[in-house]
C-alpha cells in the first residue's frame, strides 16, 4: 500500500510540474515523462467527458489525455 500511494504522489508532482495554466493544449511526450518518473500503470481514477468523450486518466487531483501517439495533455481537475 505504501509504495502504492508513493507512486501514485510522485506521479501528482510530475503532472503538476509540467502543466501550465496559461497554455494547457501543450503537448507533453511520453518519453519526457517516463524520464521524470512518471509511471503510467498508477493512477486514482478515469474521467470520460460527456462532450467529446474525451478519457481522463488522473492522479488526484492532475489529469492527463493522449492526443496523439506518445503525446499527452495534461490538465488540472475541473
């Protein structure tokens, strides 16, 4: 559980450290992430948009989308 829930927090941190609210369509690669720590078998819970059926995959608070191959959005919950 505890390494879980480390996982799960390391990932947070890199989310919000990449995501930028004055620009939120930047496109973040796959590789750039895995490099910061990211691990994208962790995650709390999957949100699908009503609008376009967009899936969000979220680590709390901090999402993330793939837009194209290996490239992410990443958002911050609304």
């Amino acid at each position: 559980m505890k390494k879980v829930d480390q996982v799960l927090k390391k990932n947070r941190r890199v989310l919000k450290r990449l995501f930028n609210p004055k620009n939120e369509k930047k496109l973040f690669e796959k590789e750039m992430m895995l490099k910061q720590g990211f691990e994208f078998d962790y995650h709390t819970h999957i949100i699908i948009t009503k609008t376009y059926s967009n899936e969000f995959t979220f680590c709390y608070d901090y999402g993330y989308r793939a837009v194209e191959k290996d490239r992410y959005q990443i958002i911050k919950s609304f």
